[in-house]
C-alpha cells in the first residue's frame, strides 16, 4: 500500500548549512585562487545576486521539463516572509525528473560559472557562483536524500516549504536533519491532481521587499561611486 509522507523544510539547520558553504567556498577561492573581492563587486553582486536566485529558480523549472513534467502543471513564486523562492511541479514527478530539477541550478550556475568565472577571471561571477551554492544547499541535500529511496514519485503540498513523497516504502525510518515528516496518509491519487490558477504567485509583501531591496542597493552603488 502507498503512502504519501508529506515533509516540512527546517529553515534555521538548512540556513545554517547554507552560511557553512559560503564560508567554506569563499576560503577556497582565497586560498585556492588567491581571489579578493572589492567593495564594488560585492554591491554589484548583491543586486544582481535577486536576478541570479530568478535563474535559479528557472533552472529548476527546465529541469521539470526535461524529467517530463508540462510546462504548464509549472509554477514559480516567492515567499520571502520565510526567505524562499520557489518552483513547484502541480502534478506527480517521477524519481528521475524531480533528481532532476534539484541538480539543475547547482551544476548550471555553481559549479560551471565558478570555473568560468575562474579561468576568465570575472570575480562578479565567481562570487555569483559562490553565493548559489549556498542557494543549492537544501537542493544537494534532498537529492541525495531523494537517491537513496526506490521506487518513489514526488509531489506539492501547495506550501513552499513543504513537499510529498509517494512510497510503499516506511520512510518514517529514514531520518534528516534537514526535514522532517509532518503527516502520512494512504495514497490517493486524486490529492495530487492540482488546478493551475497562476503560473507565478509573489505575495504583496514580497513585492515590497524585492523593490526595496533593488533600490537600495542602486542607491548604495551610486552613491560608493
């Protein structure tokens, strides 16, 4: 009999996790690489680190694509009262397809732009890279999760920081510090036929948030000019 265990995110250890990475990234670009980054390109990153996390999430949209998910089942948003952009498959996910859309963002615009970044010494890039991997981290650490589990199908809960797997499996005994089982339930496989109202859903507030935050940091770089 299937099960659907629906998971909750725990953001303070995966936040935690995330600052770790950046820390250990940007001591390996210093000491690796000999890189220093300037104030200038610090600012200049941090305001395009928003249209960086907008790929990141893109990324993950293609890679529900390529796993066969429909464009059209698709839908990104942002919730930043609890420091999250999302994308969200609104319809069952194979294995191989939600693998899939959790590596994307990582190998696309980390590890290649790093070593792009690198070998054509654009330290902005480098820096942009950097600071995905820290937006990969809970990606990494639910793919390799995920790998571990057979014979699985992924689903939404409708909440961004929630997700369902779909086992036969008592994945009760299989343990994360980074999400925990907040609900299981017999699989029904009408629970998961979602009705796509919008394909991007922001919350006024996050709105707010995102057009303050883009012009302070137009102010900051031109006045440090």
């Amino acid at each position: 009999m299937k099960k659907a265990y629906t998971y909750k995110m725990k953001l303070i250890p995966a936040n935690i996790f995330a600052i770790i990475i950046f820390i250990i990234m940007l001591i390996i670009t210093d000491v690796v690489f000999r890189i220093i980054f300037s104030p200038l390109e610090i600012q200049i990153t941090t305001l395009l680190m928003v249209f960086w996390f907008i790929l990141h999430e893109l990324l993950h949209g293609i890679g529900f694509i390529i796993g066969g998910v429909k464009r059209k089942n698709i839908k990104y948003g942002a919730a930043f009262e609890k420091g999250i952009l999302y994308t969200m498959a609104l319809q069952e996910v194979s294995k191989k397809g939600i693998l899939i859309s959790l590596q994307m963002p990582f190998m696309v615009i980390s590890v290649l732009t790093y070593i792009i970044g690198i070998i054509f010494n654009i330290n902005i890039l480098v820096l942009l890279s950097i600071i995905n991997f820290t937006g990969a981290a809970l990606d990494i650490v639910m793919f390799l999760y995920i790998m571990k589990l057979k014979n699985i199908t992924y689903s939404e809960t409708g909440e961004p920081d929630e997700f369902v797997i779909i086992s036969k499996e008592d994945l009760t005994k299989k343990k994360s510090l980074f999400f925990k089982i907040i609900e299981v339930k017999d699989y029904k496989k009408e629970d998961f036929k979602f009705k796509v109202d919008s394909r991007l859903t922001i919350s006024k507030r996050s709105l707010i948030s995102l057009i303050i935050f883009i012009l302070v940091m137009v102010i900051l770089i031109l006045i440090s000019n």
